[in-house]
C-alpha cells in the first residue's frame, strides 16, 4: 500500500474545537478529506466537486462602479 500524503494547511481554524493550524488535508478512496489533529474532526469533499463553492466575485478585490452624474 502506497503512503498517503498529507498535508497541513496555514491558517485554517478547526470549526469544531477552533484550534488553529491543526487541519490537515488528504486523499482516501479517491474522496478529499480534511481532519484535526487536535479533537479529529473530519470533513470529505468529493475530488471532482472540489472548489465548487466559490462564488462570482471571491478573487476580485474590488468591483468599480462608475458614478453617473458626471
């Protein structure tokens, strides 16, 4: 059996004990996995569905509006 990778990700905060830097993330039967190594809890997120959630405007910094009374 091949060795998992897994890998810890900066920044994230554990939504169950809210300890911070303790999720780590992971591949188990072709399923993304995220679990803390502080209270063990885990999360799975299908590997096709990944990044499915963002929305319209999550990498833009700013929307210009122009005013129209010039």
């Amino acid at each position: 059996m091949a060795r998992q990778k897994k890998r810890f990700i900066a920044g994230a905060t554990c939504p169950k004990c809210q300890s911070m830097d303790t999720l780590m993330l992971f591949f188990e039967n072709n399923i993304e996995q995220v679990e803390c190594v502080n209270c063990h809890y885990r999360m799975s997120e299908p590997k096709a569905q990944g990044g499915g959630s963002q929305r319209q405007f999550d990498q833009v910094i700013g929307v210009f509006k122009p005013d129209n009374d010039a």
